[in-house]
C-alpha cells in the first residue's frame, strides 16, 4: 500500500517521538481535570471511575481508527484529508472546518481566561493585555517552526504531567500515614463505597457523567495532525495511541481515585480545586499558587495546539481546494505561517466578542466547540468505513496498525457517541450544544453548497490526485 504524503511534502518532519508523545498527553489532559473534576463527581460519584474508563476505551477506539489512516497515509491534513480522499469532498470541507471551528473556539475559551489566572498574582494587569500578550508570544512559537513549537509543546505537557503525578504521590502519603484531610475525616480508600456506595445516584448518574467525561478528552486526536511532521510517524504514531489508554487509566482514574479517598465524593463542594485540598492537607501552603501556575500552563499549552492544529488544517483545506489557495504560502521554516496568523487574527476577534459580550458569546460559541468534537470523532470513524471500502479485503489484512474489532468497534463507537449526544439533552449546561449541532452541520452543509457554486481555478486541488 503507497502512502500518500502530497499533502505534507512541503512540512518538515521535525517532530521527534518524545514530541509526539507528549502531545498526545497534553492533548488528553485540560484544565477541567484541575478544576471541572467536581462537576463530574457530583454527578456520578465514585462511579466516576468507571465512566472514565468506559470513556478512555471510546476515545482509544476512535484514536485506533484515526491512527490506522494515518499511519499508512501520515498527512498533515488528517481526518479532512483521509475524509476527502476517500468518502467525498463534501466530507473533506465538512470535517475540516468543523475541527477548525472547534479548536478556534476552545482557543478562544483558553485565551480568555489566561488573564484571571495572571490577575491572581498581578490584579493590576488588566486581563485584555495578558491576553493580547500570550496570543503574541504563541503566535511567534508557532510562526519559530515546527521544532520549536514541538519542545515548546513537550514542557507544558511535562508540568502538567508533574502535577498529577505530585497530587497522586502526596495523596498516597496522606492516605497511608493517617493524615486528616481537609473535612476533618481519615482519609481512606473506603470513602469510595461508605458514602451512598460506589453508585450513590445509580446507574443514571455515571451514565450523566459520560457526557462530560467525553468532552474531557477534546483534543487528543491532535496527534492525528502531528503525522504529517513526525519524524517516523509508522512507529511514533501507533506508541502515541496505545499509551493513551494507560495514560488516561493514570492520570484521570488514578487522580480522581485519590481525591475521593481523601476529600469524600459527597463533601467536594466545588469552590476549591481537589487538588489544592490535597496539596493543603500535607501543609503545602502554596498550593493555590502551584495549582494556578500548572493551570495557566495547561490554558497556554490547548492555545498553542490550537494554533498549530489550526494552521495545518487550513493549510490542508487548500490544498483539497476547500479553502483559499493563498493558506498554501509556507516559511522557509516550513510552517504555513498564513493559515496561522489567520486563526490567530480570528482568535483575537473571538476574544473581543467574549469580552464584549461574555454571557451570550462564551456559552453559544463553546457549545458549538462541544458538539463540534462529538462530530468530528463520528467522521473519523465513518471515514475508517470509506477508507477501508476503498482498499478492499486484500488492503485491510495488510494494514500495519488495523483498528481492533474493525466493523464491530465502529458500530459500538458511533453508538456510544450518538448516546452522549442524547445525555447532553438531559444536562442544563449542555442542552444547548444538543439543539446547535443540527444547525451547525447544516451551516456547513450550505456553506459548501455555496462554495462549489463559486467559480474555481484550476487545479485548486490537483495536489491531492
């Protein structure tokens, strides 16, 4: 089978394995596991748990069915590319601009509240120009090349990853010696079944927590768009994929395993991060401080991908003849320095708006982000369908990181996906996401109907063919 890199022939392949590797962890961990741990908590409880890991399993599913693609045809484009060349280009301009959307608007959420974490040790700085800053000094990173985007990238995962790994060391510390936690209690891992039992809201209420713990994982399919840039993407891709499921089993399942055993599930109120009631509770007496520093990382390191996600899609929506050719432009570094400044100029409009209007564009334009994700993994994995159609029987059994379970995972995935989309109606806070998914995809649906309306020139896409 010939692999196709049209689309990435002009990117460098700069991006080492230890890149991949921690891109692949950063994309899978957010703030919302520093702070939005509560939400998920409450609704399930101790069930938490296994809703993770039904969730973890999900998303290594679709992981496993972007990276069968990828490594046969690692191209910067990904899923948009795979999507064009082998279900329709409609496919190809609908999968693409809907990522970018999603990630323009995640960018912007993150950008937007830089400026608190900043406030907390410097409150004279208005929040405007800490924003305004952190978009120029990302912006150059990602403008620097993509090497240095790729190291740039391996440290904010690393903090973060050095975080967790910290809150799970000293949680084991407070839980094996005794320590008294937080509340006043011993800590213990009994607190998992003594208060209400593992299940205290049933079934109902780990099955409520799915959709948030979905949402938990945007982002990690980023290592899809680093294997048009990866140095060996036949062997850094697949080791990047299978890792996931342990990294989540890790870093989810284990943190909030230790939190619950010593902050009950029942008695985590929400206005204080579990994890600075863990640092708090062995005397660590700048822990808030530990804390916002890990988590203005973690917002500066979703920008940053961001950007460099964005930067490439653009560049590969062009190359499909899906965007204007003018996003093909490349640095002398390789990087396509137009498809980044625009999403960077169009980050700084969406910020305006959210400061202008936070209450009406935040909610509206994040919850577009939110289903935005739920679609794109059903594309990934429809295009799986397409792609392997296309190849044939005597293709499948030569693929060299086939998607386990082949037909029966896709099933199972888009069942699993189509249920949080379900579940978002019974949540007030996603309810609205479930209601602009429809008007979303028919916005796209339009768009392109507009777009091959349009006259052309020629050869707009013959890089793909």
């Amino acid at each position: 089978m010939t692999a196709r890199n049209e689309t990435s022939a002009h990117l460098r392949r700069d991006l080492q394995n230890r890149h991949i590797q921690m891109i692949a962890l950063g994309g899978a961990i957010g703030t919302g596991l520093f702070y939005g741990s509560h939400e998920s908590i409450s609704l399930a409880g101790p069930a938490i748990l296994l809703t993770y890991l039904v969730g973890g399993f999900v998303i290594y599913l679709v992981m496993r069915a972007l990276g069968e693609m990828s490594v046969e045809e690692p191209v910067s484009g990904a899923f948009s590319h795979y999507a064009y060349q082998h279900w329709s280009p409609r496919a190809g301009f609908i999968s693409g601009w809907n990522y970018w959307f999603n990630y323009i608007f995640v960018a912007m959420a993150e950008l937007s509240v830089v400026g608190l974490y900043v406030e907390y040790w410097f409150p004279q700085v208005p929040r405007w120009l800490t924003a305004v800053f952190c978009l120029l000094v990302i912006t150059v990173i990602n403008l620097a090349g993509v090497r240095i985007f790729g190291e740039f990238e391996f440290w904010f995962a690393l903090i973060k990853v050095v975080a967790i790994i910290g809150m799970i060391g000293l949680g084991l510390v407070v839980i094996f010696l005794g320590v008294t936690g937080p509340t006043g209690e011993a800590p213990s891992f009994a607190h998992l079944v003594d208060h209400g039992g593992f299940f205290p809201n049933g079934l109902g209420g780990a099955a409520a927590a799915f959709a948030v713990v979905m949402f938990s994982f945007g982002g990690i399919e980023l290592i899809g768009i680093t294997a048009g840039e990866a140095h060996n993407p036949q062997r850094s891709i697949p080791r990047a994929i299978n890792a996931v499921i342990w990294r989540i089993l890790l870093f989810y399942v284990g943190s909030l395993t230790i939190i619950m055993a010593v902050v009950p599930w029942d008695q985590i109120d929400g206005e204080t991060s579990p994890f600075v009631q863990i640092f708090d509770s062995v005397g660590v007496k700048f822990a808030a401080h530990i804390l916002n520093f890990v988590v203005l990382t973690a917002a500066l390191s979703v920008y940053n991908s961001g950007l460099y996600s964005n930067g490439r899609m653009l560049y590969a929506l062009a190359e499909q003849g899906n965007a204007p050719r003018v996003l093909l432009k490349l640095s002398s570094r390789g990087t396509p320095y137009v498809g980044v400044l625009v999403s960077s100029a169009i980050t700084v409009i969406a910020v305006f708006v959210v400061f202008l209007f936070p209450d009406f564009a935040f909610t509206y334009l994040l919850s577009i982000a939110l289903i935005a994700a739920l679609i794109n993994w059903a594309m990934v994995i429809i295009t799986e369908w397409k792609f392997r159609s296309k190849i044939g029987p005597e293709g499948v059994a030569k693929l060299r990181f086939p998607l386990p379970g082949g037909r029966v995972s896709s099933v199972f995935v888009l069942i699993m996906l189509a249920l949080c989309a379900g579940l978002m109606v019974y949540l007030p806070q996603y309810r609205i996401a479930a209601f602009i998914g429809p008007l979303w995809l028919l916005i796209l649906f339009i768009a392109y109907e507009i777009k091959i309306r349009l006259p052309r020139s020629a050869g707009a896409d013959h890089r793909l063919h």
